[in-house]
C-alpha cells in the first residue's frame, strides 16, 4: 500500500516512520514552513501539568503516549530530560490555581508533591520568590529540534520519500493528513474544526557569568499568566504566548515584553541572559483540545489538532494511525 503523509512536522514524521517500518510504501510531502509548531515548540511532555478539569480524555491520552516516550526516544536515539518539572505559583491567586490543579490530579488518580516555596529553592537556586508549587518528575522534555533531525533521519533509512508538491510518483492508497494548524484547508471535514493559534517563543543563552539554566522545566503562574521555561544546553526555551490571530507570523513586542517580564519574576538571572531567538508558530487548536485521528473518507485519514501537545502526542498517534492502515480505509 501507498501511503502520503501531508507534513512534515513531529506527527507526520512519527506517522510515516511508523508506517515505512511497517512495510508500507511511504511519501512525505511538506512545504517547511519556518511557523510550523512542532519547530517552535518548547518540547514539554507533560500530561500531568498541562491537565485540567474538562480535559479528562485528553489527560489519559497524554499519560499513554508519556508511556511509549521512553522506548520512542531511545529508538531515536533522542535523550529526554531526566529532572522532570515544577509547577510554582508567585501569588496567592496563582497558588489557587495549583490548589485547583492539585485537587484535581487527586480526584483522577494522578499525584504531584506539594513543595513550598524553600523546598523549591533548594532544588533550583536560581527561582525568585515563589510560594509554592508542585513536583511532576514523570513530566519531562525534549529538544523539538533534535527530534525532528532524529525523526527525518529514522524515515530516510526506512526509505520514506520526500517531495515538497503532491503529486510525484504513483498514486497513494491512502492520504493521511497531518499538516498541523494548516489541515484546516486539506479537508472540507477539518474547515470548521482545525484552526490556528498563534504563539511565541523566545531561546535564551547563558552570557559569561549568568547563573546557570534551571536542571528543572519550569512552569509557573505571574498574575494568572503562563510562562515555561525549559532547559537547553546553555540556555533555555521561554514561552509561550496564546492567542487566536489566525495565521500571523510576526512576532509582536507586546509578547516579548511579557514573557520577559515574567520570566524575570520566576526566574531573576534571566536578565543576563541573551536572546538567541524570537519565533512565532501555529498550533493546531481544535474545540474540545483533543486530536482528530480517524477516516475522513475512505483513502482520507487525519491526524491533527493536538494543539499544545502534538511532541507528547506523537507517538500514541502514529501507533493509532497504523492501527488504522492495517485495518483498511475503503471499509470506514
């Protein structure tokens, strides 16, 4: 069988590795965009801090894919972040967010460690005046960037093709589109489904004599904001701002400026730090927050609209769409 994956990003890169080691004939088509979330992302795998009340499909998701992470990186010879995360509130108001969080988490089976605002500090010197947060050491991260070099190499070796038109070659069997926010115009079912939403990131470099990078992912709440910061080698990933602006690249002062701001609440030193670089990027936001992964017609399968989990996601969603292949398309 034929298969065409539309992207080039994490999800259609684990798909089309997925598929070729499969036995099946695989082309990935992608026009590389430099907007692309996967790119820009900050490469959180983290189910338990990112979960909230409503989101109960999408939190046990997340915590199965977290499952296949060890065994997908170590084929990918991609190493993940060992320290796992925290979870810091600066005021009373954000500690009643991770109240609510904390709550939550218990009532779903799923624990943190409360930590007070010492216990924090010892961990990572290098926080400000935090009241208190949370430990989530299974929550931890990955360099998108090196995934994706890992991943575009794994698919060339099990001789997936890459084309930046479709078109070339023989007809596929099957289409999967996985092209992130822009699989809204691939599909008539994903028009009113998929959309784009908009964020920004910064990366950040140690200068001479700053403090250190945390050994932590970071995420705190300042004045009901959200802000990560996730360690790089030298540096760090700061993000990440969250609107709906449809498809604008630029990358908008007013979203330097606060990140930076609260950054420098969280985080202090990040004042001698040096901006590497700013980005923009597309999520694929979809209603309820989770993935479309199904037929969209017989030939025609999704696997999209991960929103802020499409890194974690990956390999739980090439599994699924596999599932899928083998089952047939002209019977859905």
């Amino acid at each position: 069988m034929r298969v065409t994956v539309l992207g080039g990003g994490v999800i259609g890169l684990s798909v089309a590795w997925y598929a070729a080691r499969a036995g099946y004939a695989v082309a990935v088509v992608d026009h590389g965009s430099p907007h692309g979330g996967s790119r820009v992302a900050g490469g959180m795998l983290a189910p338990i801090t990112e979960a909230w009340p409503g989101d109960e499909d999408v939190l046990a998701l997340g915590v199965e894919s977290l499952a296949l992470w060890p065994e997908f990186a170590r084929s990918l010879g991609v190493p993940l972040s060992p320290a796992g995360t925290l979870a810091v509130a600066v005021d009373r108001a954000d500690v009643e967010v991770l109240d609510q969080l904390c709550a939550y988490l218990g009532r779903m089976g799923r624990s943190a460690s409360r930590l007070t605002g010492r216990e924090l500090r010892a961990l990572e010197p290098g926080l400000g005046p935090v009241r208190s947060g949370l430990s989530v050491p299974g929550d931890v991260a990955v360099d998108n960037r090196a995934l994706l070099r890992a991943l575009r190499e794994a698919c060339a070796a099990a001789g997936v093709v890459f084309a930046p038109e479709p078109g070339s070659g023989a007809e596929p069997d099957v289409t999967v589109i996985a092209a992130g926010a822009w699989s809204r115009d691939l599909h008539p079912a994903l028009r009113d489904v998929i959309r784009p939403v908009k964020g920004e990131i910064l990366r950040l470099s140690a200068r001479p004599g700053a403090l250190p990078p945390p050994r932590h992912t970071i995420r705190a709440h300042v004045s009901g904001r959200p802000v990560y910061l996730v360690p790089r080698e030298g540096g760090f990933v700061l993000g990440a701002t969250q609107y709906d602006a449809g498809f604008d690249g630029d990358v908008t002062v007013g979203g330097v400026r606060d990140l930076l701001r609260d950054a420098e609440v969280v985080w202090p030193g990040v004042a001698e730090y040096a901006v590497a670089e700013v980005a923009a990027g597309f999520r694929a936001g979809s209603p309820d927050n989770a993935p479309v992964i199904a037929w969209l017609e017989p030939g025609v399968l999704a696997a999209t609209g991960h929103h802020r989990n499409g890194l974690l996601l990956a390999p739980v969603t090439a599994r699924r769409v596999l599932t899928l292949l083998r089952e047939g398309g002209n019977s859905r």
